[in-house]
C-alpha cells in the first residue's frame, strides 16, 4: 500500500507541476491553454487527494493520515529533480505513475 500511496502521489504532484507554464513548456514544448492548466491543477488535487485511500485502508486512519504526508514529502523530491535535470524522463514518469498506483492499489488492496 505504501507503493501505491507514494505512485499516486508522485502523479498527482506531476499534475500540479505540468499546471505551471514553465513546468508545461519543459515537458511538452508549447504553451499551456488556460483551460489545459486548470484540468491538470484539478486532477492533480484529485490524485493527491485519491493518495490517501490507501494510506487509510491499509494503516487505518491516525496512521494512514502520517504515511500519506510522509508520501507526499517523499513524492516531492524525486520529482523535483526530474523536472529540474531531466524533463524528458519526468513525463514519462509521471505517465507511468498513475495507472501503476492505481494497480498497486487494486493488487493489494
């Protein structure tokens, strides 16, 4: 569960990071519509947020509440570097980490 908890987080913070105009350009060279920035910050928020299902079903509530702040501040840096030294590598991540979270969670859980 601690797999599928730090996956959907790494996602949802890809999200959030793909939101930004910098962030957006690095990763698909073009500009971000506004709506396409809106969309992702949302989902993001939605997959941060999905991140704690697992945390709370396997852990219960008072710890699966830790892990998933533990997981978020773990999530955080990996994806840091990637966008900052290499953004090919970060889309590529970040596309993998949502359906991977997703099966964790469903092979676990």
């Amino acid at each position: 569960m601690a797999w599928a908890c730090l996956l959907l987080a790494f996602a949802g913070f890809g999200a959030i990071a793909a939101s930004m105009d910098r962030h957006y350009e690095d990763l698909l060279r073009r500009e971000p519509p506004a709506r396409t920035r809106r969309l992702l910050r949302g989902v993001g928020y939605a997959v941060l947020a999905l991140a704690l299902g697992p945390a709370i079903s396997a852990w219960g509530p008072s710890v699966g509440t830790v892990l998933w702040l533990g997981a978020l501040t773990m999530a955080a840096l990996p994806l840091a570097l990637l966008l900052t030294y290499r953004p090919a590598w970060a889309r590529q991540a970040v596309c993998a980490a949502l359906p991977l979270g997703l099966l964790a969670w469903g092979f676990v859980g």
